[in-house]
C-alpha cells in the first residue's frame, strides 16, 4: 500500500492539511450506498458517486485531504498521488458549492 505524499501541483500543497467538514447547510439521503446532498441554502441537489460518498462519511468531522486520502488508500486500489490530487480537488469543490466548509 502506498502512503500519501504531499501533491506535487504547488496549488495543492496548501490545501492538503486544511481540514473540511460538512456544511450545516446541507443535508443528505443515502441511496443505494450513494449520497445525494441538498444545499438547504440554495436548494441544489448534487448526486455523489461512491467514493465521493465515502469522502463525504469521512468530513463528518473534521479531517484534512491528507487524512481522507490515507483512509481511501487503504480500501482502494488506486495510485497515492492521483487520490491525493483527487481528493483535495474534490474537498474544494464540496468547499466552494457550499457542502462543506473549513474546520
């Protein structure tokens, strides 16, 4: 199993030990092992794979993408550097529509 190292894109780097949690403003349904979250703010839906609900189990509390990706590396199959890349990526993105905020 491979560890996480820091990402190698400079854009990353700041945002990998940062720790996300859920927004209080979103609320969830599990479907089929699938999230799909509802900005109570806005009232968009948005549909999680099942990684991306995995990702959304681990930010109940607060957690960092270093940690995220360290708890993904472990169940799946999948290049340190591209989860890590991943899941930072993702972690801004759930930021930035309003799921998530900074701890």
């Amino acid at each position: 199993m491979e560890t996480a190292a820091l990402p190698a894109d400079a854009r990353l780097q700041a945002d990998f030990d940062l720790a996300v949690r859920r927004s209080a403003n979103a609320t969830t349904a599990e479907i089929d092992g699938q999230v799909v979250a509802l900005d109570l703010n806005t009232g968009t839906c948005f549909g999680l794979n099942r990684v991306a609900s995995r990702i959304w189990q681990l930010i109940e509390t607060p957690a960092s993408a270093r940690e995220v990706t360290q708890s993904l590396l472990q169940v799946y199959d999948v290049p340190a550097q591209t989860c890590a890349t991943q899941t930072a990526d993702l972690l801004r993105e759930l930021v930035e529509i309003g799921l998530a905020e900074r701890a």
